[in-house]
C-alpha cells in the first residue's frame, strides 16, 4: 500500500519587506508567476524567500537548532516547564508540543514547495534572462537548499538509516504540484539527497566565486553573490554531503567531502585576538571565519530573549545549565568555549549560554550570525570517518580542534580508536551547544546512551510523529 504527501503548494510567493530591495512588488505581495518569473529578478527573488523562510523561529531560527533539536539532544540542564519538558521527556502527545512539531514539517515543506517552483521555472528558462552564471548559481543554490531540508526532516521525522535503511521515511518532493507525492524508504530518501547535493556541486564548481576566486564588488550585479557564507555555496555543499555520506556510513565519500572543505583553506580557525577579549561587544562568539554555511536572522535576539538569556521572557522555554555540569564538560580551565560564551554562576547555581548573545553594539559583521555548518565539524567528521583506516589520523585532527580552542588534555600518541571516538563526542557536546547538532550525532550512531540520562535511551524517541493531519491527508497509516 502506497503512502502519500499532499506539499503545501503557494498560489502566490509571499514576500516579505525584506525582499523589495530585489522586487517592485504589488499590493499585498501578490505576484503572478509569469511575472514574477519574467526576469532575472524574481528568480533571485524566490531563491531570497527561501532563506527568510529558513530564518523563521519554527525553523532554523530557533526550533530547528537551539530550540527544540537541542533539547532532544539534552543539551540543556533545565528546559523550562513548557513543551520542551515534554520533548525532553519523550512525551510527543503534548499539544503544545505538537504544535511546535507541526510548524517544523509544514514551514520545512512549505519552503521545499517554494523551492520546487524555482528549480523548474530556472531549468525552463530562456538562459538570456540572466546575468553570467547566475543562471547556474540559483539553480544550484535551490538544489542544495532542496536536499538540506529534506535531510533534517529525514533526521527527524523517520527511523536513522542505521536502524533501518528500508523504513518508510517522508516524502522527497521534487515537483510544485498539488499532486501527492509517495513516501520514499530511508535510503530512497539519502539517494535523492545525494543526486540534489552533487548536480548542485557540478554546477558551482566552475561558478561559485568562493571557489573560483571571482571578484565582487557591491557593483558587481548589485551585490548578488557577495557574501557567500550566507548562502548555500560550493563548500557548504561539500559540507552537507559530508554529513549525509557520515549518516549512510559512506565512510570513504564522508572523509573525502569533509577533506575537500578543510584543504581549501577558506575557512580559517578564528585568532586569539578575535575571541580572547574583555569586550563582549567585540567577540566573535560564533566564530564567523569558520562558518562555511550560516544565516543572517535579524529577530535572533529576540528568539534567544526567551530562551538563552537570564531576563528571558518567558520562563516556560528558558534553557538553563547547571554550574556543576558546565565544569565538567569543559576539564581544562583554558577552553575558549568555556571561558568566553557562559555567564557567571547565579545564586540557584544556573548558568546560561552566550554564544548567541546579541549585546548592544554588536557590530553588523558579527551580529544575528546563526551558523548552520562550521569547519570543527569538517574535521570530526573527517576524524571519526577515518578511524579505522587511519587512526592517527583521526587522532591528529581532533588534537588540531582542541588546540584551536586552547584545550590544552590532548589525546596522547598511544590512544586507541575507542578513545579516539569518545573524545569525538565529547568535542561534538563542547564545540555545537545552541547549534542543533548533538541529536543527530546521537541517532546516526543509534546511541542507546545519551550524556545526562541514566541509564539506556528509548530509541524510540530519536523519531517525531508526522502530523495527524498529514496522516489523514496523505493516506498514512
């Protein structure tokens, strides 16, 4: 018996204030779609929605790293008493926390729909309406963004391909259409995303001025293909198909990909003098020249004022650290990521994350800067992809990781593999705090233990429910 999708399908792209520096728009943003798809501009456009539409808190923005993601990840101490207790818990059939659950699948299919309608209007077109390889860049960009999605939803809404590779999984939808789209297995799901990631990789390779050096100026084209660590470029395609190559246990093709974005030298460790800083106005706590792939989001003060600050404004959603918990995470009393992104125990002994902390003054190049992929995760990909063929290695690239955070317990000449790989959790739980990173790291390796918890983890829980109504719209049973 065949299971459905009905996508989420816009009968006009709505776009929101930002977007009219790129596009005249009509009243109450209703574009026709030959219109809108009549010049370069709406192409560019459309491609633009999609990252607003990523920045949204049900989705990157926060649900979808610091928010929910990480707490399924027990990342947190204390999550509050609202619905992240319950995410925490393991009790999916709370309503508030079926609601924020909800938003993630339609906003993420909402945005895959939007996507859809740009890879086929882009391959359909007159190749003069662009400008030099624009044309290529945007259908490659929608690609990417297309399989990006899809895999978080995959991570979280269907069985890890180790548990299961035949599981039925979600949907992969390729066409804007209000027709129902099958639900793909697993492995249907990865070899989809995999097909995405390297036709977007082919295209940018000879395009993407990251890679080929091309020099932009705010002249160049209006500005368009600046800041290429805001979208979805060359590397941070590689990037992404480094982790779906780890996922499947593609262990050859992960360390390649991951190798590939280390020796570009793109993306160099952040300096002393950029983090070891008295001014917090002046530390870049997300360590932007590592991020390969991140997002510009304008509202994440406010997203993190009512989680990640202690004047939160709504205590239900505070995500809280303990003192004793913090020091024994961080052993050394030299590590960046404990000295410089925590504030100072209160009198209850909690502590809270300042990574995202946006203080007033914060200059532009360092604020409302979310990053989505950064370079330590290249190198424990690439460490824990090459146990078994290179263990010293492995061992080399962690060392290098820790260095660079001045943790000064290095694994030692005579380490195994086991302590290899238990440094490498370690670093994931040090190194993406706030980052939506940690729970996948725990379900791909269908961990049955999980740090903080006694005891053996449910696996059952590393899967959300899909929405009720997408079961009894999409024929799920």
């Amino acid at each position: 018996m065949k299971k459905y999708f009905l996508p989420i399908i816009l009968a006009a792209l709505l776009l929101n204030t930002a977007c009219e520096r790129w596009l005249d728009v009509k009243p109450k943003a209703q574009i026709e779609a030959d219109v809108l798809y009549s010049r370069e501009a709406g192409y560019k456009d459309v491609l633009y929605n999609a990252y607003i539409q990523m920045i949204s808190s049900a989705m990157y923005g926060c649900e979808m790293t610091f928010g929910l993601v990480d707490v399924l990840g027990n990342v947190y101490t204390y999550v509050g008493t609202g619905e992240y207790t319950y995410a925490r818990d393991g009790d999916y059939t709370n309503a508030q926390l079926e609601t924020t659950i909800n938003n993630i699948w339609q906003s993420s299919y909402n945005a895959i729909a939007n996507i859809n309608s740009l890879v086929e209007n882009t391959r359909a077109a007159d190749p003069a309406l662009f400008t030099d390889d624009n044309r290529d860049i945007i259908l490659a960009e929608a690609l990417g963004l297309r399989a990006f999605i899809h895999f978080d939803l995959l991570r979280l809404f269907a069985p890890s391909y180790k548990m299961d590779p035949n599981a039925f999984a979600i949907p992969y939808v390729t066409r804007y259409t209000n027709q129902i789209t099958p639900e793909y297995t697993v492995a249907a799901v990865i070899d989809s995303i995999l097909v995405d990631l390297n036709q977007a990789a082919a295209l940018l390779h000879d395009t993407d001025p990251i890679i080929t050096g091309r020099q932009i100026t705010a002249n160049t084209d209006d500005g368009y293909l600046l800041q290429r660590r805001f979208r979805l470029n060359y590397y941070a395609v590689k990037a992404v198909l480094a982790r779906v190559y780890l996922y499947k246990a593609d262990l050859p093709n992960a360390a390649l990909c991951a190798d590939e974005v280390i020796n570009a030298g793109k993306f160099p460790w952040t300096r002393d003098d950029r983090i070891v800083v008295t001014d917090p106005t002046v530390r870049d706590a997300t360590y932007s020249s590592e991020q390969v792939f991140a997002l510009h989001i304008p509202r994440l003060s406010e997203y993190t004022a009512n989680r990640l600050r202690e004047e939160g404004l709504n205590s239900s959603h505070l995500l809280q650290f303990s003192n004793a918990d913090v020091e024994a995470l961080f052993p050394t009393a030299d590590d960046w990521r404990e000295l410089f992104a925590w504030t100072a125990p209160r009198t209850d002994q909690r502590r809270y994350n300042t990574k995202l902390a946006q203080p007033e003054g914060y200059p532009d190049s360092l604020a409302n800067r979310l990053p989505l992929i950064r370079l330590p995760e290249l190198y424990l990909i690439s460490a824990e992809a090459s146990l078994t063929v290179d263990p010293e290695k492995s061992r080399l690239l962690v060392n290098e990781l820790k260095a660079h955070r001045e943790c000064d317990i290095l694994l030692p000449a005579a380490a195994t593999a086991d302590d290899t790989r238990a440094e490498i959790l370690q670093e994931y739980r040090r190194e993406f705090i706030a980052e939506g990173i940690l729970f996948y790291y725990y379900k791909r390796l269908d961990a049955d233990q999980m740090a903080n918890i006694p005891g053996n983890y449910d696996k059952t829980r590393y899967t959300l429910p899909i929405p009720a109504e997408e079961i009894e719209f999409g024929n799920r049973f």
